[in-house]
C-alpha cells in the first residue's frame, strides 16, 4: 500500500498547464525530492497534494483514499513553506502548538511536544521569542518543527532551504535527513537545487513543464540522465550528436567510444567532464587550447578546464589541480567509454 | 464548479449583508426621493428637470461646488504632502502628539468647523479684532476651513504610504545624478501616486459635498449642491428641483468614483516597502530643521488656532470671563430652541453614535470580509464602488429620503428610535471599509493556507489568523465611524425628532437664534462635542494598527 500516489494529476492556470498528468507514488518512510527549475510545476504538485490546489483532472490518494472531496486541513498532511509563513501574531511556541491546537490536543501534552521538538531542531529555550527576533535559519527550524508537531503522515517541503546561504544549507540538510531518517517521517520535498535534492532523498523526480522527465535513485540520474534537459539542468553541457556502431560513435570531436551493450543508431552524446581525459598530445586524436581554468576546490582539489578543440564544440573538463595545464596552453584530449552516455535524439 | 465561481459566490454569500443594508436603506430611499421630485401626477416631470438644469443659479451653484472643491483639494495637497513627509520620514519629540492633533479636525463635526472658522474669521472674530478683516460668506473662509478638515486625509493617506517607503530607491536616483528636488519628484512621487490620488478623491468627495461648513459660513450668497438640495427641500419644498440636483451631485461623483478606480488600477506597481519606522531619520541640515519648524508652525496655526478660538469664545462674552454659556447647558429645562434640557442633546448624541457604530462595524466588517478574497475580479471592484457611494451622495437627500421612504410597513421607522443610527451608519461603513480593508487585504494568503494545513477548518482560519491582526484596525473602524456619527449632520438634521436633538442639530439651532446666551451655548456644546471625538480618537491613536491604513 502507498502512502501517497498521484494518479494522472492535472492543473491548468488558465489555458497553461502547470501540472501535465503527472503519476507518482511515495511509500511510507520514504524521502522524495522534486527537483526542477522554477515554473517547471513542483509547488503546483505540493500544493495539489495538501489540497491547496484543485486539480483540473486526474486524483491523489492518501493511503489509498481519494482526496477530492477532503479539504486541506482534514488532508493529515504538513507543508512546510517556503517563506516559512509563521504566524507573526504568536510567539515560537504558540507557532509550533497550532497544529496540535487544532487537532484537540491537551494543554499539558501540548506543550511537552514543542519543548520536545523545539529540541529537535536545536532551538530548545526559544519557546517564548516572538517570530520577527529570529534569523532566517531559525525560521526555518520553527517552521519545520511547527509542521512536525501534529505527526502528519507525510511532510512537505517547499524549497526549505532556498532562502539560507550555503553553509548553512549544507549543514542544515545533512540535519534534515537525519531528522527525518530517526523518526521515520515521510517527505516530499521540492527544491531546485541538485546538490539539496541529491543530498537529501532517497529518490529525485525531475520535473519539467509540468511533467516528469525522470525518476530515480541521485546515483542513478547522475549516471544515466534520461534526456537532453535532466542532462543539462545537472549541468552537463558535453553534449553533441551522434551516429553509434560498433562500440564507437562518430561525433564532431571525431570517434568516441561508446557503452559496448548499446544499440547502433543515432544518439545525442554526453560525455561527462570527468571524462575527458588529458593525455600526452601525440597519444590522441583531438587537440584541444585550454581557454579557462576554475578552481573549484573541495577534498578533490578539483579544476574545472573550459577547452576550445579544434573540431566541434567547446568542451568542458575536469582534473585534479596539479595535473592542470595553463590557460593557453594546447592539450590532447581523449575520452572515456564509462563517462560517456547516449540519450535519445 | 471552477474555483474563480466559488470565490465569487463566497464573496456575495458574505455581502448578502452589506447589500441588503444598502439596498433598503441606501438605494430605496435615494430612489423614492428622486421619483417623488421626477415623477408628480402620474407623469415624468422632465421639462421642470430641464428647467432646473437651465437655471442660471443653478449652474452657478455648480460652478461654485465644483471649483471650491477642486481649490480645496489642490490646496489641501500642497500643504498636506509636506506635512506627511515631516510626520512620517523626520523623527523629533512630541511626534506622535503632532500626528494626534492633527487627527483632531477631521473628526470634528462640520458645524463645529463652520463655527471655529465663524469664531475666527467672522465679524468680531479675532481677524476683526486685530485686522478689520471678516472673511465669512467668502469663498476664502470656505476653502481655509475645508482645509483645515481634510488636512489630516492627506498627512493620514499618504504618511502612511510615505513612512514604508524604501529611501533607497530616491537615494539610487540621486548616486545616479538626479538632484534632490528632481529625485522626489521622478522616483517619489510616482511611487506615492496611489495614496495622493486617493487622499485627492477623498478630499474631493468631502468638500464636493460638504453641507455644515458651508452652510454656516456661505452666507446667503455661496452653497454648495448639498447646500441648495436642503434649501430646496426644506425651505421652499421644491422637491423636483431637489431630485434633479440630487442626481447632478450623484452623476459628478460616479464619474469622479470611476476616473479613480480606473487611474489606480493602471498604476498599481510593485513598490519597495520597508518596515514601519525603518525610514526615519532625525532632520540633518539647517535646511531641514527650518523645514520641520515651517511645517510645526504651520500645523499649529492651522489647527491649534481655530480650535483656541472655539473654547475661547465658549467662555468669555462682552462681560468678561464666565462659565455662564456651560452652565445654560445643564440648567433650566426646555426652551423654544430646542424643547428639552440642552444637555440631553449630549446623550442623545452617543446613544445614536454607538449604536450607528455598530451597525457600521458589522455591515461595513462584513463588506471588508468580502472584498479581501482574492480573484473577485469584477464583483469585487463593483461592490467597492457600490460602498464608496454613501459619502459621495447628498446627506440631505439620504435623510430625507429616509421620512418618505420608510413610513409604511413593513418599515415604518417613523417613530422609530433607530432612524438616526441608521442613517449615521450609512455615512460610518464607507470608514470602516477603507479602514479594514488595507489591512485585511495585507494579511497573507500563505499564513492562511499555513493555518489550513495544519488543521484549522475555515472559520477558525479566520479567527486565528484573520482576526488577530485586524483586532486593532477594527478598534480604529470603531472609532472613525463613531466620530463620523457623532458629527453627522446633513441627513440627521432631517431625522431627529425635535425633542431629541443631537449635538450637531443644537449647535445649528443655536446658532440659528440670534443673542449672546445662544451663540455662547453653542460654542460651548461645540467644545464638548470636540471634546468627546477628539478623546474617543486619541484613544484610538494609542491602538492604531502599524500596517497602512487608507484613511
């Protein structure tokens, strides 16, 4: 049984679709991210599932039951917002009580539960600060404790870092999912950033134009991204067109080799950076001018290298920073078979 | 059924209310009036219409309306726009009594200000006394004392637009080499052109219509449209003339209502807002202090001055000093003038008040409710509109339509006791609305949709979320629409029975008779009016909510 399936799901705003019959299913402990660029329909989804948002045509179900005649707040669901949309006339803890409010909880249980999961997120004594006192990774927390304290069956989360700047964020999702994993709690999250949806799910949905472009483990996608535009949007940008046989593919950079197991035909060709290898100028086929050079840091000590081949498109590439020539410099470049993917046309 | 219909039939579900208060006692009466004047013997009356509208005084009665209205409100705006800049963007000491003060003349009824004005600019006023000079039945007294009332709109309206502004989209202009004049007026003023345009039109409905003040201070040769409807009825029972004029003031003010709203909706843009306070800043050159001091003074003439004259005349008369005009108040039992002890008019005058504010409240709270909802498009714009009518039509005609409307059943309110707040409420919900709905408009939809996905049903979506943060702009709703029915004048004078006259309606008998003893006393009932709109609204101020307000 699932906790949450969306069943050929439909939003129209007018005569655009926000929402273009999406199909998917959550089972219970699961930690899903939706990730995609804005406008692409992951918050119009969010929202159709708390119900929100009526749907033009299609269904949600909640542990197998039909949704369409349950209002939002007997749906047993929590949304996190993004722009946390604290109750600014009540004090941390009378935010995080609402829901238990709501749902009859008494007084002293009440309050056990938000000194408990004010603990949770880390803010234990700040029960009675007044919402404007708090910084924004304090909302944050606020606001995830305060849609965590009714125990809804699944959480929601609508960009829940976006407004946080990036140290914070990293540490703060790493918290989430350790949250989340100790206490069972389903999520949804939606998000546009990929090292935020990878970082936290157990399962990414790419969404774009309202649909679904591709499902599946972070491993996964970032080996077999399913088309040009879950290629590009995880910032893949070796792409080019590409006639396979045989183990190799004739591409404007001149004969790549391919997966052994793929089929003859025609393909669009990624390679990944890490892919493409410098070698000793004699060894290889393609010579390439190194126009930039980006340090990228990190344990790695990864360079990232922008290269001008001299047939074919700008490539891009990555090495370790002592094995990274100067701009300007010429180098010979070659590629590599399990860093290469075939998408369709 | 889509989610748009919806909207729309909640929305009309929450004004069944407001617009059946409007239709009875609203539109019927106004209606009845104008058939009654159009339509005599079975026929249309249009030729005596047209022969209204070919009167040469009557196109002067217009002309007159028309341009001491638009030298009102242009006057008002240039004194006004300075005085909300020093009040809401220069911080100094006693700010916030200032802002109080000013407050005071707009809540005070228009007899009064006719009278303070009387006092001033009158023979043996003050401007008599040291100068020789009488200003009363001109143009001039009318335009000063007008004012003198709306100054508040404008500082009210545009500080409080003015007060959130980010300064650093003018500060931007200038880095870009704009000077200071010109950045105020390129970046500024566009930005603050919504709450100018609509302090403006307040202004201009108030002074377009304005019947106490011109009445006490025209003279027999200046009226305004209001002035002459209640001539014509009261006077010389020419009721067909009366409908047509009637319908004259209503056309100039549909078209003003809808120039508005078409104006407003094309500028709306996204404006950079800080938070209340964020933009203040003590006066830093010499410049801007003698600027500050110029407007304080200002103020204080303007404001402090007519109302001095007022409690001044209240107790001195050609003997001296005394308390004689005060004591006549609560002395002795009926007169001639008013047929009941004076002080009674006193009482009468809060029961009608408190009672028409709560009408006003409810049916005006609901309407706010209402409009608030997003996505109500053009039902929403239309009941908008429909609300604003009240202050924009004749009082007078309201009253009056009121005593021939309402006297058979199943509303024979004749005899009622509810006659009078019910007509005061009629002028109280056009304040509660424009008072609400800013701040209801304000709140967010997230914290209601965050409030629904946490458990809360709809209704308590309201009382939870809603109602905290609009708890303090119904107080302040509370408090305009008691001032505003505590000074009504124009439809009351109709309604209220000779033996229970309300403050207003006393001070206009009194004034009315000659001799010292009658004047004094109304002065003196003046101050105690002033005294008790000016109290109820700084109790108010203490409340007043930190978003906008319109008003």
């Amino acid at each position: 049984m699932s906790l949450l399936t969306v069943d050929d799901a439909a939003v129209t705003f007018g005569d655009a679709p926000a929402l273009d019959h999406v199909d998917l299913t959550l089972e219970p402990g699961e930690i899903v991210s939706i990730l995609g660029p804005s406008g692409s329909g992951k918050s119009t989804l969010l929202r159709a599932v708390a119900g929100l948002q009526p749907l033009t045509a299609g269904r949600i179900l909640l542990d197998d039951a039909d949704q369409a005649s349950t209002p939002p707040h007997r749906r047993g669901v929590g949304l996190m917002f993004q722009d946390h949309a604290l109750f600014p006339t009540r004090d941390v803890g009378g935010n995080v009580a609402f829901g238990l409010r709501m749902h009859g909880a008494p007084r002293a249980a009440a309050e056990r539960r938000v000194a408990e999961l004010l603990g949770l997120v880390g803010l234990p004594d700040a029960a009675r600060r007044p919402i404007a006192t708090l910084s924004g990774g304090e909302q944050q927390r606020v606001a995830l404790a305060r849609a965590l304290a009714p125990s809804p069956r699944l959480l929601m989360l609508d960009e829940p870092l976006g407004q946080l700047d990036r140290g914070l964020r990293e540490r703060l999702v790493q918290e989430l999912r350790a949250v989340f994993t100790r206490l069972g709690t389903s999520v949804l999250a939606v998000t546009h950033d990929q090292g935020e949806a990878f970082a936290l799910a157990d399962r990414v949905v790419v969404m774009h134009d309202g649909r679904i472009a591709q499902t599946g483990t972070p491993q996964e996608l970032w080996r077999r991204p399913a088309d040009e535009f879950v290629a590009r949007f995880l910032g893949f940008g070796n792409l080019v067109p590409a006639t396979a046989s045989g183990g190799e593919a004739e591409t404007p950079w001149g004969p790549v080799p391919v997966p052994k197991d793929a089929a003859d035909g025609r393909y669009l060709l990624l390679v990944r950076p890490g892919g493409v290898r410098l070698a000793a100028p004699e060894a290889a086929s393609l010579r390439a001018s190194v126009t930039a050079r980006t340090f990228r840091g990190g344990p790695a000590d990864s360079v990232t290298l922008a290269l001008d081949p001299e047939r074919g498109p700008a490539l891009e590439a990555t090495c370790r920073l002592g094995d990274a020539p100067v701009p300007g410099s010429t180098v010979a470049v070659a590629f590599d078979r399990d860093e290469v993917v075939l998408l369709p046309q | 059924m889509t989610r748009r219909r919806t909207t729309v039939l909640t929305v009309l579900a929450l004004a069944a209310l407001p617009l059946l208060f409007l239709a009875v006692f609203f539109a019927y009466p106004v209606v009845r009036i104008v058939l009654l004047g159009l339509h005599q013997d079975g026929a249309w009356q249009w030729h005596a219409a047209w022969s209204t509208l070919a009167d040469p005084g009557v196109r002067h009665v217009l002309w007159f309306t028309t341009w001491q209205a638009l030298a009102s409100t242009g006057l008002t705006l240039a004194v006004g726009l300075p005085g909300a800049y020093v009040l809401s963007r220069l911080r100094f000491p006693g700010r916030s009594l200032v802002r109080a003060l000013v407050t005071v003349p707009f809540v005070l009824p228009t007899v009064v200000v006719g009278t303070a004005f009387l006092a001033l600019l009158g023979s043996g006023g003050l401007l008599d006394d040291w100068f020789g000079v009488t200003l009363d039945s001109t143009p001039a007294a009318i335009v000063i004392a007008h004012v003198f009332f709306n100054y508040a709109v404008v500082v009210r309206t545009v500080g409080g637009l003015w007060s959130r502004l980010d300064p650093r989209q003018e500060e931007a202009a200038m880095v870009l080499g704009a000077s200071r004049w010109r950045a105020w007026r390129t970046v500024t003023l566009p930005a603050l052109a919504p709450a100018v345009a609509a302090a403006a039109l307040m202004v201009f409905l108030f002074t377009f219509t304005s019947f106490g003040t011109v009445q006490i201070l025209g003279g027999p040769r200046y009226a305004t449209l209001e002035v002459e409807i209640y001539r014509q009825t009261a006077d010389l029972l020419d009721l067909p003339a009366a409908a047509v004029l009637t319908l004259l003031q209503f056309a100039v003010v549909l078209v003003v209502l809808l120039v508005h709203g078409t104006a407003v909706r094309r500028r709306t843009s996204a404006l950079g807002m800080v938070a209340a306070g964020q933009a203040e800043r003590p006066p830093r050159s010499t410049g801007e202090r003698l600027f500050l001091a110029g407007n304080l003074l200002f103020m204080a003439v303007l404001v402090v001055v007519p109302l001095a004259m007022l409690v001044l005349d209240s107790v001195r008369s050609s003997r001296g000093w005394t308390l004689a005009f005060f004591r006549a108040l609560f002395a002795g039992g009926g007169d001639s003038t008013l047929f009941v002890p004076p002080w009674q008019a006193i009482t009468n005058s809060l029961r009608f008040a408190v009672l028409a504010t709560v009408v006003a409240l409810v049916v005006g709270g609901l309407a706010s409710v209402a409009l608030a909802r997003r996505g109500t498009g053009r039902v929403g714009r239309g009941l908008d509109l429909l609300l604003m009518l009240p202050l924009g039509t004749s009082a007078v005609t309201v009253g009056f339509g009121f005593l021939i409307s309402l006297d058979r059943p199943p509303l024979d309110l004749r005899s009622s006791f509810w006659l009078v707040p019910l007509a005061q409420a009629l002028v109280g919900i056009p304040f509660v609305v424009r008072t609400m709905l800013p701040v209801l408009r304000a709140v967010s939809d997230r914290l209601r949709e965050a409030a629904a996905v946490l458990g809360a049903s709809p209704w308590r979506v309201w009382r939870e979320v809603d109602l905290p943060m609009v708890r303090r702009a119904v107080l302040v709703a509370a408090g305009f629409a008691f001032a505003v029915s505590l000074g009504e004048f124009g439809a009351t004078v109709f309604l209220a029975r000779p033996d229970q006259p309300t403050l207003p309606v006393a001070i206009a008998r009194f004034l009315g008779r000659a001799g010292e003893i009658n004047t004094g006393q109304a002065m003196a009932m003046s101050v105690i009016l002033m005294a008790v709109s000016a109290a109820s609204m700084l109790t108010l101020e203490r409340l007043r909510p930190r978003e906008p307000g319109e008003i």
